[in-house]
C-alpha cells in the first residue's frame, strides 16, 4: 500500500512540474502577445 502511495505522489509530481515548466513558457508568450 504504501508503494502505491508513493508511486501515484511521485507521478503527481512529475507531472505538477510538466505542467509548471509549460506555464512558464507560456505566460511570457501570452505577455507578448497583449503587450
């Protein structure tokens, strides 16, 4: 149990930072394009 615990936080993770890593790119692009 506590493996699959781990698992799914670990996964959960990964793809928390995916999707940070692609907010980054693209609130400056969005800027660019309202400025």
């Amino acid at each position: 149990m506590q493996k699959l615990i781990y698992y799914v936080a670990n996964s959960l993770h990964g793809f928390i930072t995916r999707v940070h890593k692609d907010i980054n790119k693209l609130i400056p692009n969005m800027v660019g394009i309202t400025k």
